[in-house]
C-alpha cells in the first residue's frame, strides 16, 4: 500500500450516511466505499437507499439499506441496531439529511419551520445521541460528519428556516467536538457552496443563479464528484487526526466573497 493509500484508506470501517438516498450522499456513499469502508444508507425513501447501495456494494464493499425516518429517535435507535447486526460498531457517521424551502418569512408556518427543523437539525441531533455514543462505548473513537451549508452564516436570502437550521448544524458540531474529543470521537461539518440538486432547483431561478455566480469566483456550480475528497478526508482517522470541530467549505470561493 502507498503512502496515499494507507493515509486515507478506510479499509475495514463501517460508514452509515444518514438521508443516504439522496445525489450527493449517493455520491460520498460510493467514495467512502472506494476507500474501502462498509456502508449502511439510511434513508426514509427505501427504493432510493437502495439504488445507492446496489451502486456502492459494486466497489467490493458490503453495503445495505436501511429505511429510517430520520426525525425518529426509535426509528435511528433501530437503525443502529441493523447496522451493527450486519456490518459491526460503526466507525463513521455522515449526517446529510436537508429540506428546503423558498417561503418569504411572513407567510412561513410553524408546521413549515418545524418540518425543515426537524428533518434538518433534530435528526443530527439525534443521530449523534445514538451513534456517538456507540462510537464512545466501543473505545475506538470515530468521525462523525455533519452536512452544513453556505448558508450557515452569514444566511443566504429567501431560506430563513434552512439557513436557521444549517447554523445550528454548525453549532452542534463544535459543540460535540468539544466534549467528545477525550474520546476519540471527532465531530466537522462538511458546507457545500452550490451543487444543484431536487431540493434546491426550485429556488434556482435564472436571476438567482446570475446571483450565485457573481459571488462564485470559480463561475460555476460544483459537481458531487468534488465533495469526495473532503469526506474521505474528514472520515480518515490518519489524515485528519488532529482535525475535530472545524466547517469545511468547498464552495468554489462563495464564502471568500463579500462585493
């Protein structure tokens, strides 16, 4: 095994990315795979989970899934326990669920606010709860990788409620780094810039990318394909071993940006 190999191999880990089903958790999903880990796509849409499995289990991995409402503490409770059933302890946590929504802030309803905050930052909530602290029982440590958002902060226009959410995300994160450090268990975010997918296309209009792309100085969306990297990093316990609390953004600049 080369240098590059052995510092971000995954060989023999387990991953479990939660709201695996979706274009870029489908994505990192195989890459944790071509690194070598096991995985388990979590995802309330089974059909979905399991396209993103059949893709990732085609890398000589062994990967499942598992339909799980990620706002339900006893639907991720027995999750975990499939997952540990058939895979073993799990090593890395992808927290990746997100919904969206373009409601000017007057018109925004509590069951709208109370969905997107749900399915966006009680599900992590949740999920660290149970999986940290398999991860903290097992004495091994683990990564655990919180999906964040350009608009964590400062908020991007027109997504009150998700840009709530996402910052809350980033909170939780270094929160969590902080106390579990003395166990082994390391805790990011991961904050994407703009990779068009189903839940954002509908706040996509032509004027908004014309926005994007004027504070984009790389001119241009990303594509899944270039989140990869990141995660296997953040997922590798000798490349990034000393990496716990941190936002990383891969956003073609966006965030470097002010006028």
């Amino acid at each position: 095994m080369s240098f590059v190999e052995d510092l971000f191999s995954l060989e023999g880990k387990v991953a479990v990315i939660i709201g695996g089903g979706g274009v870029l958790a489908g994505t990192m999903s195989v890459g944790l795979a071509k690194a070598g880990a096991s995985v388990a796509v979590l995802d309330l849409n089974l059909e979905n989970a399991q396209k993103v499995a059949e893709q990732t289990e085609k890398h000589g991995v062994k990967a499942i899934a598992v339909k799980a409402d990620v706002t339900s503490k006893e639907d991720i409770e027995n999750a975990c326990e499939q997952v540990t059933a058939q895979l073993g302890t799990t090593d890395i946590l992808i927290n990746a669920p997100g919904i969206n929504s373009a409601t000017p802030f007057f018109e925004i309803s509590v069951d709208e606010w109370d969905k997107i905050m749900n399915v966006n930052l009680r599900s992590m909530f949740l999920a660290c709860q149970i999986f940290g602290k398999k991860m903290i029982e097992s004495g091994k440590g683990g990564s655990i990788i919180n999906i964040s958002s350009a608009s964590s902060g400062p908020p991007l226009s027109k997504v009150f409620t998700y840009s709530v959410s996402k910052a809350g995300v980033n909170n939780l994160t270094q929160n969590l780094a902080r106390e579990w450090a003395p166990h082994k268990v390391r805790v990011n975010a991961l904050a994407p810039g703009f990779f068009p997918a189903e839940q954002n296309r509908k706040v996509l209009t032509e004027e908004r990318v014309a926005d994007i792309m004027r504070h984009t100085p790389m001119q241009r969306f990303g594509d899944p394909e270039e989140l990869v990297g990141a995660v296997v990093w953040l997922a590798s316990e000798k490349a990034s071993s000393f990496a716990t609390g941190s936002v990383v953004r891969v956003d073609g600049g966006f965030t470097a940006m002010t006028i």
